[in-house]
C-alpha cells in the first residue's frame, strides 16, 4: 500500500477514536456534575419535611406512600436522599420508611465497598480443645433410640407435607440433618429435592422484615450441616445463596448488620438500629466463619469480624465488665449537638444521615458501643453471645479476638489479655456471683434471673460505682446456661461445672413442679439471717406491706447493700463496685392482704404455693429444648451416666404430658406444643437431636471432631495445620541448576 494511503487510513482512525473519546468524556463529565450539583443541593437543605411529635408514629407505620406522594418537592427526594444519606432509626416498630415503596430484591447492589477483606486466620498447630472431653465412651441405649425414633416418625407424618409446600421452606431446612441422622434416607433425599428448587433471593413472606439471625440460624445452619454430612453438592448452593442474602443486611456504614431486615423497601441505605440485641449481632458468627471454611470466601468472615472486633473493643466499657446489656446501639453513632453544628465541629469526622423524624442529623462514628440499655435478661439469644465465644474457639481452632491485638491502637485496652478466654471467664464470673441466686423455697434451687444496674461513676477516685437490681425471675431460656457453661468449661479450661449442673437440676425439678411444661416463674431471694423456707414469715411479710414493687429509680446512697469486698474487681482504667439496692428481694412485685385468701393461708386467685408469687404461662411449652440442651453438654462433657436418666426422665414426662393434652379417641394423641395448633422446628432440629444424642454411642458427632451450633446444627471442626516434621538425618542438598 502506498505511503499516502496509509497515512490517510491511520488519520481516519485517529479522527473516530478521538471523537468517541470526547463523547466518552464529556458524558462522563456532565453524569459525574449533576451528581455533585444533587449532593450540593441536598447540603443547602438542612431538614426535611417534620412529622410532629404527635403523629409521628401513626404516619410512621401507615403513610409512607402519602408522604412520598406529596406535593412537597423536598418529601419526594426522600428516596434519592437516601442514595447518600442513610437513615437513623431505633427500632423496626419506631422505622417510618420500612413501608417505602418496594424496590426490586433481584436488584440489590452494595452501597458499602469492602476495600479490604479481613481473612479468616489459619488454624494453630495445636488443638486447642484437646483433651478437654471424657475419654471413655459410652455405648448406645438401643431401646431408647427407637423409642426417639418413633416419636420422631409420627412427629414427621404430622407436619412434612404442609412444610414442603412453603416458598422458603425454612422448618423443612432447619429439620433436613435431624432426618440424614435418623437414618430417614426417602424423607432426606425427597427434602433436598424440595430445597434445590427455591429461590432465595426473594424471600417468600408478606412481611416487610426478614428476621437475619433466625435465617442464618435455621436455613443457612441447617443447609452448612446436611451439606457436611451427606455431601449433597446442591445443598451448599444453596447455602451460598442464603449467605449471600444476609450478607446483604450488613451493607451498612459501620459493617453491623441490620437484624430485622427490611428486604423490600426503597430506602435502603441505612445504620444498623439505635436498639438491638447484642447476642444478636454475634450469633451468625458460626454459620457465616463455617460457611467461608467450605467455600474460601473471605467475604462472610469478614461480615462477622467487624462485629466481633466491636463487641471486643466494648467488653471492657460496659459496666459490669465484659457481661454485656441485652441491648445496646448498633449504629454507633455519637450525635452530634447543635451547639457543635454552629461552631463548625459536624464536619470532622461525622457522617450526615436522616433519622426516625425525617431530619437531617450527624452522626460521628464509634468502634464500640457507647449506648446501651441497664438491663440484662438471661434470655436463648442474650446467652448465645456467650455460647459463640466458646465455639468459634473450636470450630476454628483459633481465638479470634486474640488476633485483634495486633490492631488495637486504644491505650485503654493494648495491655489488657482480652481474649475469649477472658471475655467468657469475667462474664461468667459475673453471672455466678452478681445474678444468679437460690430462691427461697422448699426446694433446693439455683436460678439465674434478670438484672436493671445503675452505674454511677465517682470522678475524683476514678471509681465505677455500679447498683444493682435483680427481678428474681426463673425463665426457662436460663437453663441454656448449663450448656453454655458446660462447654464453654472445657474448651477454655475453667471450673464450671458445679455451677452448670446446679443450675440445669433446678430446671429439671421446676419443671416437674408443672408436670413437663416449663414457664416463667416469680420468686423470692432469701432474705439475711435466713436458711431455709418459712412459710409464716412469707405471709408475715405480704401481711406486713413489704413487697412494695420498685418505682424503677434508684436510690441513694445509703439505701444500698454493698457486696462482700471480692466481688469488686480493679479492672482497667478505673475501679468497679457493686451494691444490691436495700431490701431487693420485695421489689419485683407489689402484693398486699388482698393476695391472699379469707384464712391468710394460700394465694386467693391461684393454686400456686405460696413460695412463687407469680407464673407466666402465655408462654409456656413441653417441647422446648432447653433442659435437654444442658442435659446433653453435661453428660457429655462429664461422662455421668446420671445425666443419661435425667433425660430419661425427662422424655417420659413429655412424652406423658404430650399424651394428657391432645389424647383423642381410642388412645391415639396428636403432638402440639401448648397453645399452639402445630409443630415447631425446633422439636426436631433441637430437642428430638439432643435426646437422640444423648443416648447415642458418645463418639458419634464427637465434641473432639465436631461443634453444634446454637440452633443445633453439627458443624465439622477444623483441625490443627500439623507442620511437616523434617528428618534430623538427611541434610539439605541444594538443586541442581541447569542452564539452556
């Protein structure tokens, strides 16, 4: 080709390339523009359409739609706000925008990038757990499994086909191990056949909210396990797809993820809520560290992480000392006054966002909690907190939070050996000597109730002054505290046995007490001087206008009871004590003369003795698992057959009040939980489990080769990275090099 020719070709291509260029540019230009003239336009407008106080939640909950409508330019920008601005709310209820307009679930784009992965460590050399479990092995009780097994059966032909034809089939997946272990092969396979067609992308409810920790808990728990055991390469599909769904709650400013999910709405972008429960935050841990063991993906660890690092970064903030309140505020956000707004402070280090009121409001972010209530209930999702802690250790076989050190830049907290031996050991400790009591009753009793504590803090001796108040009340979801201390009691080595067993036998004869069903209950705490149950000064006492209630102030000074001088504790920065409010134990409910009958004898309005003043049993149940749960961790933790008949026990008086309540003709019995018209999963992924477990040969599903979750699902543990001995006698000989 001619010289001329080619230069002519080459100038043309220049020409269109540089042309495309431009265009590129210049639309790139004008897009990014308008961006920034929306955000400088936003910045101009300081608030957004108020609601009054008054009407607030009304609007909040139902007008929404209304709002967005309204001619008001200002309320119509709300969604387009939002793309920058996240919203600030307390809780789901208080939320005025989870009714926004629905936004497309198949079209969820992250708002947060994660520019750096935090990568699950490597497991140690050593087993952490090793040798921490009972040696000898129990042989299986064939009897009694069959016995499970049947109960099992007629349980499973009640309920299997009304559970396969839900859109997300959540109890059929929460349930889908228990029959892989039961040795139901047809049922299993026929599950999984039901499963590998669901869309989990789209969660099939009405329901505005997806509950993320009962998601994790029972689908992806329940998908992760019956994937370990069976192999079934279509279940960890699945399991992906439910991780990647709740990794979607933790696109927030602050990696916390949202707990009450608001999956449909517009109005995405936002904080964690002001009001969440802390066992909360933590109990996907397991499921979503197992879950990027199986597929290498960082990603779901490191979800977890973040909340992990918090609540390490908190645990010596809270005033009783690594026992954390029940719930604390997960956005982090320190609001930012108004007086600081004038003086310019909101732009250092704040982050604009839209709170509950449609207001703009700043907030600066925090690492830890700064928030939080001064309650603490012993409540199934409070003590998962603490059952995490245990576990993570052995699913593992590392300490998580003792790898946080090497980033900890607090000189509040660098020299302190924070680790979740630590964390555990204090909380318990806490738990033993500041909560739990014996109640005063004929029978012999250890309960761990609820606890209100007032901090105060005494600046001139730098002294954390902490008043407390206990609610006496046995709740069912405490015994999971035997479990929890039985474990956790081997896995980090510490002496808490006693109290576990203590405490499960409690439970076992409280619900013996109702004839199998367990419920919460309102005691009395032993009073000074006081060894045993008299009921004449119990009626004395109630004749006498002592159970005068608690007008939920604390009082002053002289008005407490100071605890025995070891059960204050030097502890970081600042010296902690503790104190019992003056006359505690006739403060959780009023009772008068009235309470009792014509002869001053027995409660006038219930059968109740007279030692329980109270029982709540709108919630009570038969099939729970609780109990069974701490049977199971104690008889295997410690090897005691007396465990094995304590579930024995426990299993006929189930069984037997099972048979009371829904006997119909010609003996036949239908099983239901009380006040219920059907089955919940648990009676299968949990408590039908641990009573097979129990009576299993014990190096079957061995603590030394696998971890439960908290909803009962058998994880495989991960063992120690052996490192590859070298032979002393064979030296190192140096390659051959070979040159082309």
């Amino acid at each position: 080709m001619p010289p001329l020719k080619v230069l002519r070709f080459v100038v043309r291509k220049v020409k269109s390339v540089l042309l495309l260029s431009t265009t590129v540019l210049l639309l790139f230009y004008y897009t990014f523009q308008n961006e920034i003239d929306i955000l400088n336009s936003y910045a101009e407008n300081e608030l957004l359409p108020t609601i009054s106080t008054a009407q607030q939640h009304a609007q909040a909950s139902t007008d929404i739609h209304d709002l967005l409508n309204d001619d008001n330019e200002a309320v119509r920008d709300l969604p387009t706000k939002n793309r920058y601005f996240p919203l600030l709310v307390r809780s789901p209820e208080s939320d005025p925008t989870r009714e926004a307009p629905n936004a497309d679930p198949r079209q969820f784009k992250r708002k947060y990038s994660v520019h750096l992965e935090v990568a699950l460590p490597n497991s140690g050399s050593t087993d952490l757990i090793a040798g921490g479990f009972p040696a000898n092995i129990t042989e299986r009780d064939g009897p009694m499994l069959e016995r499970i097994k049947d109960v099992f059966d007629r349980s499973w032909s009640q309920i299997s086909s009304q559970w396969a034809d839900d859109p997300w089939p959540l109890n059929l997946v929460d349930t889908l191990e228990t029959l892989y272990i039961f040795n139901r092969t047809a049922q299993f396979n026929d599950a999984v056949e039901t499963i590998a067609k669901v869309d989990w992308q789209v969660p099939a409810t009405i329901s505005t909210l997806v509950n993320i920790p009962d998601l994790a808990s029972r689908a992806l728990g329940g998908l992760i396990s019956a994937y370990e055991l069976s192999g079934e390469e279509r279940l960890l599909a699945a399991a992906k797809r439910v991780g990647d769904f709740i990794l979607r709650s933790y696109d927030t400013p602050n990696r916390l993820p949202v707990i009450q999910y608001p999956w449909k709405t517009s109005l995405s972008n936002r904080f964690p809520y002001q009001e969440s429960q802390v066992g909360l935050l933590i109990q996907m841990s397991l499921e979503l560290t197992k879950l990027t063991q199986l597929t290498s993906k960082n990603e779901y660890f490191d979800a977890v992480s973040h909340a992990l690092q918090v609540l390490w970064r908190s645990a010596k903030r809270v005033p009783l000392d690594c026992l954390f309140p029940s719930v604390v505020d997960a956005s982090l956000c320190k609001i930012i006054t108004e007086d600081l707004i004038a003086k310019g402070e909101h732009h250092r280090e704040s982050m604009k966002s839209i709170d509950e009121n449609l207001k703009f409001v700043y907030c600066q972010q925090l690492d830890h909690f700064s928030n939080f209530t001064n309650t603490i209930i012993p409540s199934k999702d409070y003590i998962s907190l603490y059952d995490t802690l245990s576990k993570m250790v052995a699913l593992t076989n590392i300490d998580v939070f003792a790898t946080f050190h090497e980033t900890q830049h607090d000189d509040t907290l660098k020299d302190l050996p924070l680790n979740s031996t630590s964390i555990f050991e204090k909380a318990m400790y806490h738990i033993t000597h500041l909560m739990e009591f014996s109640p005063s009753s004929p029978m012999d009793l250890n309960v761990v109730p609820g606890i209100i504590f007032n901090p105060v803090y005494q600046q001139a001796t730098n002294e954390l002054e902490v008043q407390l108040r206990r609610d006496f009340r046995y709740s069912p979801e405490s015994c999971l505290l035997g479990a929890t201390m039985a474990y956790g009691s081997h896995v980090f080595h510490k002496d808490l046995l006693d109290t576990a067993e203590h405490l499960t036998e409690s439970c076992i004869k409280l619900t013996k007490l109702f004839e199998g069903e367990t419920s919460s209950l309102l005691l009395d705490g032993v009073g000074p001087n006081e060894e045993k149950y008299d009921p004449k000064r119990k009626i004395h006492n109630v004749l006498t206008g002592k159970y005068t209630g608690f007008n939920k102030e604390f009082s002053s000074t002289n008005n407490r009871v100071a605890l025995r001088p070891n059960q204050g504790a030097n502890v970081g920065p600042q010296k902690r004590t503790f104190s019992y409010i003056k006359d505690e134990r006739f403060t959780n409910m009023v009772l008068s003369a009235t309470d009792l009958n014509a002869n001053g004898e027995k409660w006038s309005n219930s059968e109740l003795p007279l030692w329980i003043n109270d029982r709540d049993s709108s919630h009570a149940k038969i099939l729970s698992f609780e109990i069974i749960e701490s049977i199971f961790y104690l008889f295997r933790t410690t090897g005691d057959n007396r465990w094995r008949e304590r579930g024995r026990e426990l299993f006929q008086m189930t069984i037997s009040r099972v048979e009371k309540e829904t006997k119909g003709a010609k003996g036949t019995w239908h099983i239901t939980e009380l006040g219920r018209n059907t089955l919940p999963s648990y009676w299968f992924s949990q408590t039908l489990k641990y009573y097979y477990l129990l009576f299993e040969d014990s190096s079957v599903y061995s603590f030394e080769d696998y971890v439960i979750s908290g909803g009962g699902h058998i994880f495989k543990r991960r063992k120690p990275v052996q490192k590859e001995k070298k032979d002393p006698t064979v030296k190192n000989v140096p390659k051959e090099s070979t040159v082309d």
